[in-house]
C-alpha cells in the first residue's frame, strides 16, 4: 500500500513555517509515497500552492485527509481537536512539547498513535541532519542578533566619521549552544566586540573559533547529551558575580540558555539590569520557557531603568522560508531511510526511531513522560 503522508495547514497564532517545503515534498513522492498537502498550508512561508503541484495534491478537506492518513507531518504540536482528527494507529511526527502537553499525549497514547518528537531525537553524529531543534534554533540565533542590533541604541561596529571615531559595542551573549553561537557568529560579522558566557567547558574552543572571548566564572556545568546541568545554589553566586561585571559594561545582551522539558534558568537578575548603561539592550531567546532575565515578559518589550528588555516569541517563524526548507529536510532524514518502495517500514531496532519515540500502541515510550501524565 503507497504511503499517505498529509501536512495540515499550522494552526497556532502567528506560525508562518510549513512542515514541507516544495522541493522536499518532491523529494518524498520520488520515494513512491503520496503527498497531500492543505491548500494554503505553505502561504506563509511564500510557497505558493502553484509550486506544490509537482510534488503534491492540494486538498482542501483536511479532516478527510487526516482520516486517512499514514503520516502526519506537522512543525508545532496538535491540539486535542486536531489530535482526534488523526486516524488511530497512524504515525505523527513534529515538535511535541512533552513537557507541557500532558492532555494530548494522553490522547495520543489511547488512540495508539505512533509519535516521534524532534525533542527526544538523541544527540548521536547520525542523528545531526534530523536535528531540527538545531536547525531552528540557529535561525533563531541569527534572528535575535538583528533584534539587538536593531534595539541597541548604539552602533555595532567601529565608525571612523569625520566627528571622530566611533567603538564598537560590546555584546555579551549568554549561552553557547547552537543558538548563542549563531548569535556570537552574527554579531560579529556586525562588528561587535563579543564576549559569551556558557556553564560548559567545552563551548571555550567554539566561542573563541568563532573570535569572542568566552568569560571563564571557574563554574563548569557539563550535562548530559550536551546540555547544560542546573547549578547550585553556591555556583550561581559565584558565576553571578562575574557575569554581573561584564553584563555592566555591555551594550546589549542576548540570552539563550535553556534546559529541555524546564523552566528557563534565571541569570540576569534585576540589579544586573538596574547596573547596564543607559540604552542598552537585552534580547532573550528564553522568553518562551520564562526567560533568562528576571525582568523578562515574554512576547512584549519593556524598559526597566532605562534599559530595552525584549522577549520574543516563536522567533524561527520570523524567517519562515529558511525555516521551513530546514525543517522539511530534517523530517525528510528522519522518514526516508525507512520508505521502503513507497511503504513505511519502521526499524525498532534503530536507535533514532526508538529514543525520538513518544507514543506507540498505547503506550508512553518516552520515561519522563509518562511520569508526567501519570
């Protein structure tokens, strides 16, 4: 039987990514599946649905088709409406947000819907071109590096005027994953003086690569699978009272470190921000999990003592056409190695497919999860 993989029109306010792009849906009717596609599902991101046609069928009964469907491919989490539009048994793959989704994971689980989350995707080198949190996060690092630059009420770079010459900003980037080092790149490329800070040893050879200065707190919080562990209570005083003297001296502040599945870590404090020179500004990529400054309100912008807070929202959708062409091709490595002549044959075998699991035959395969639902 050919493989029917349908993607439904985003729902939630303000997504502007499609989880196929064009060219990667083209891509999977090569393999022999059969694309359907929700007309209109790809304006957003400027596909037309013109430009579908040779890879896709447009449909515009989407209930009809997730009823019939094999596969869902989406970019945000279903809601439980759309979750009881799928078609029991089915495969649905996209970003799932298990940490906060406990009432459809549960729905998910009891219609035996088979779930992969680009969360859970384990961090092994064959896994790198899947990885769609990277993916989107570095667009997302790049983003918040213009929002800076934009906000700050100083230069990026050194000026030479005719009135003399202008110094660069100083930037101070917290966090140095794939986002923050993607912020570190761009501001650089700016003009900007950089300083990063991150709680992992190892992020000194990337920062310092990429020409920032890593500040070194004597703090290193090496976690597992790459992230960062939480600190305790005596290493954020300690890796505070550094940062607090470079943050003061900084002309704007982007901040990026998260930890999956929690609450954002709270590093800029209040009398951090009360110490920043007048007209500078934070950016914080946390906002969404709370934000990583005390003072953050996520999706508003705010001054505090004469200081630009801003908090944004669901920044990789502010450049969709790259975000959605990312995207489609990390859930194209994902599925393809297992299309087999037109039909899916999953590998529970595969560590990819086994680890990225959430739901499957009624069950909770992903252990923290199913702790959380209970």
């Amino acid at each position: 039987m050919t493989l029917r993989l349908v993607v439904p029109k985003e729902t939630w306010t303000g997504e502007r990514r499609v989880a196929l792009d064009p060219s990667v849906a083209e891509r999977f009717q090569r393999l022999g599946a059969e694309v359907q596609i929700e007309r209109g599902a790809g304006c957003g991101s400027h596909f037309g649905d013109a430009q579908y046609e040779k890879g896709a069928k447009l449909v515009d009964d989407i209930v009809a088709a997730l009823a019939a469907a094999d596969v869902t491919v989406r970019v945000q989490p279903p809601s439980l409406e759309e979750v009881e539009q799928l078609r029991d048994g089915s495969v649905l793959i996209g970003f799932l947000a298990p940490h906060r989704n406990a009432e459809v994971i549960r729905r998910l689980r009891d219609k035996k819907i088979t779930s992969f989350a680009f969360e859970l995707l384990p961090r092994i080198s064959r896994a790198q071109s899947m990885d769609a949190l990277s993916s989107q996060a570095a667009i997302a690092g790049y983003k918040v590096a213009l929002m800076a630059a934009s906000l700050a009420s100083f230069f990026f770079p050194m000026l030479t005027t005719a009135a003399g010459t202008i110094r660069p900003a100083k930037v101070v980037v917290v966090g140095a994953g794939v986002a923050g080092l993607q912020a570190i790149a761009t501001c650089k490329r700016l003009g900007a003086m950089v300083e990063a800070y991150d709680i992992r040893a190892a992020a000194k050879e990337q920062v310092e690569s990429l020409g920032a200065k890593l500040i070194d707190t004597g703090v290193d919080a090496s976690g597992q699978g790459g992230y960062a562990r939480e600190l305790t209570k005596d290493e954020l005083a300690r890796q505070a009272e550094v940062l607090a003297r470079h943050i003061a001296a900084a002309s704007a502040v982007i901040t990026t470190a998260a930890i999956p599945g929690r609450p954002a870590p709270k590093i800029v404090t209040k009398a951090m921000v009360e110490a920043m020179k007048p007209g500078a500004v934070i950016v914080d990529l946390a906002a969404e999990s709370g934000g990583n400054c005390e003072l953050t309100q996520p999706g508003q912008t705010i001054e505090h003592n004469d200081v630009i807070i801003h908090g944004p929202l669901n920044v990789p959708s502010m450049i969709p056409v790259h975000a959605s062409e990312t995207y489609a091709k990390n859930v194209f490595n994902f599925l393809s190695p297992f299309v087999k002549n037109g039909e899916l044959a999953l590998d529970w075998n595969d560590e990819v497919i086994a680890k990225s699991c959430l739901t499957h035959d009624g069950q909770i395969r992903h252990e923290p999860t199913r702790k959380l639902v209970g």
